[in-house]
C-alpha cells in the first residue's frame, strides 16, 4: 500500500517570548560578567594611563619642579627615543659571514616568519609543512644557542652598537632557548603521563608540578647553592678529581640564567601539554594503527597536530615572562647574565632617572609581546597548524 510522502519540517518561527528569553539570558550573562570587566579594565587601564602621564611629564613624583629635572621626569617622551632605541643598524653573522641591516627590516623580517610559523600550513595543503618547518626553523635560528661551558655555541647572531638593542637580542636569546628546552623536557613527561600511566596519573602530575607550588625565590636560591663555587656539583667534581677548580660558568652566567629558568618552567608548561594529549580521542590512534601505520607516524600525523595548540601556549608561558626576567638575572647571572628587564628597571630605581627612556623601553617590550600573543592566538583558535 502506497504511503503519502511526509512534507518536510518548514522551520518554525521562534516566538517573541523565547527571543525575549535569549535576549535576557544575554543581558543577565553580560550583567554578571560586567563588574569582573570593570575591575579588570581598573586595574589594567588606569596604571597605563599613568604611565603615560609620567612618560610625557605631565605629572611627577617629585615634590618641586627642580628635583623633577635633576631626576629626569621632565624630559619629552618624543620620537627621538623610539630612534635611540631601534634606529640603528643590526649586524647579522651567520656561519662566517657578518654584514648590517636596519633594525627596522629584522623587525619586519621576523614578524613576516612568525606569521608563516603559524599560518603556513593555510597558505599550501601541498606544501604547508615545509613552509612552517622553515619559517620556525629561520625564526629559532638568530635566537637559540646550545650552552657549552664558558661558550655558546649559535649559528647565527644579532647584534647591535646599541646598548639597548643589543641587550634586548641578548634576552630573546636567553629566553628562547630556556623555553625551547623547557618544551622539549616537558613534552615526554606529559606524554608519559597521558598515555602510558592510568589510574595514578593525576597523582604523577601533582608530584611533578609540585615544586612550582614552592616559593620562586627559594627555588632560585636552591640553585644558586647547587652551582656555586663550593656547591654541590663542584664540590662533587673536586672530590672525585675530575676538576681541580670550580667551574666559573656555572653561577653568574647567561649558562645559570637559562638552567634556572628551564628548571622552574618546566613544572608549571607539563600541564597544559597532558591537558593537550589528554583530550585527543584513543581510537583515532587505533584506527591509524590497524590502517598500517607506525608510532611515529601515528604521532606525527595525529597527536601532534592535536596537540599543537598546547604544545604552543606552553612555550609562551616560558617564553613571555622569561623575555622581561628581572629575579632570575638579578640573582644568579651576574655581569654576563644581565637581560632586557634589568636595565629596564634601572631606568627608573637604578640611579638613570630616565623615565621617558624606561617608558620607551617597556613599551618596545610590551609591542614585541602583543604581536607574539596576536599571532599565536589566531594559531590556537584555528586548532593548531597544518603539521
């Protein structure tokens, strides 16, 4: 018996009630939302507003207008500084071979890389690995160095006549590497966790991120006694005859500042990356393995790319904080050891008094930030790269 065809479902007109419901459920939510919004605005808007009103000298800390210009909060926050800072030429040596390019086309160079480390996989489905294998590996290239007693060893280098500049170069390099490293340990101990132990997982995971709980100054503390002259390693080494004197590259060194900086980051990044591989479904990896493929290739093609997103927003939790170290340098790096934040806050309190050049200075800092934050953050909404 033939039957009648159904009429598809038109869909039904949404009732002005139910509009009006969603409408007060938006405005209860934005309702909720807005004094956490007001105190966050507070508190982030009004110290920049601040700032700039000491930057250009329309306020000052100083009681009388005489002390103001023997401190330096009178100076104009002009243009001027912004070419002190990066006007000059940035000397690039690579494998053998040095010549000068203007900051401002390293700056453009490097922002042109960061955006094809993490949109490249978009701009080729063919070729998209390989444009992001090389702009990431062009972009670690000036700023990763592989520590190998008093030397460190780089295949390229940026340099820069300009104190300022050069110090900043300087940090990135420091920072880069230590996040690097960071990413590297903690990669494996989150996978372990995620997929080789069960039920006690949860408790590894606390073990291991135990001593970020720990105070930071006693943790930097701790290894400044660790490797200093008569610490532990190179008493170690004394006793045993390997050395007849103390390792000087072990304490107050750009060697110290990355080891303590790897080591207290590396707790507090194995979260995001187990929470990364943690999410990834078991039986994508099964499927793989009864289609014919091997571990690795499992791993590259399938946890990954899944894990990308993680992977990077833990090498920007190094990475950020890191690049404006004050504490870490400050105790442990000595001379050589010195980073951007550190002449940064000196200054202000360090006996300069130039407001206007600090200003300067933290503002350069805070740009290079927002353009990494921006970037990667397009990165992590997509779901991660084309690997």
């Amino acid at each position: 018996m033939a039957t009648v065809a159904e009429k598809p479902k038109l869909p039904q007109k949404r009732s002005r009630r139910e509009s009006r419901n969603d409408g007060g459920s938006a405005l209860s939510t934005y309702g909720l939302l807005a004094p956490t919004l007001l105190v966050l605005a507070a508190f982030f808007l009004l110290p920049l507003y601040y700032i700039f009103l000491f930057s250009v000298a329309l306020r000052r800390f100083s009681p009388t207008e005489a002390l103001a210009a023997l401190n330096g909060e009178l100076n104009g926050f002009t243009g001027q500084l912004w070419g002190k800072l990066v006007g000059g030429d940035v000397n690039v040596a690579v494998l053998g071979l040095e010549f000068a390019l203007p900051a401002l086309l390293i700056g453009v160079a490097l922002v042109v890389l960061l955006v094809l480390t993490v949109a490249g996989g978009r701009l080729s489905e063919r070729y998209g690995t390989w444009v992001i294998g090389i702009a990431f590996a062009l972009l670690l290239m000036p700023f990763l160095t592989i520590p190998a007693g008093n030397t460190l060893l780089r295949i390229m280098q940026f340099t820069s006549e300009g104190i300022q500049l050069n110090l900043f170069f300087k940090s990135v390099t420091m920072a880069m590497t230590s996040s690097v490293i960071a990413v590297i340990v903690a990669v494996p101990v989150a996978y372990f966790l995620a997929f080789c132990v069960q039920k006690s997982k949860y408790t590894w995971l606390l073990i291991v991120i135990a001593p970020f709980l720990t105070s930071y100054l006693l943790r930097v503390f701790a290894w400044k006694v660790i490797l200093g002259d008569q610490g532990l390693i190179n008493s170690g080494l004394m006793t045993v005859g390997i050395i007849n004197e103390p390792l000087t590259f072990l304490i107050y060194s750009q060697f110290t500042v990355m080891v303590v900086l790897t080591y207290a980051w590396v707790p507090f990044i194995c979260l995001p990356i187990f929470l990364a591989f943690e999410t990834i479904d078991r039986r994508l990896l099964e499927a793989s393995m009864d289609l014919g493929a091997t571990r690795w290739q499992a791993f590259r093609k399938i946890t990954l790319p899944i894990a990308a997103p993680g992977i990077v927003a833990a090498f920007l939790f190094v990475f950020i904080p890191s690049i404006g170290e004050y504490v870490t340098p400050t105790l442990v790096g000595g001379v050589d050891g010195t980073m951007f934040g550190q002449n940064l806050a000196s200054q202000f309190v360090g006996g300069s008094f130039n407001w206007q050049y600090g200003s300067t200075m933290a503002l350069f800092l805070m740009g290079v930030v927002l353009i990494l934050v921006f970037a990667t953050s397009r990165f992590l909404r997509a779901g991660g790269g084309g690997l």
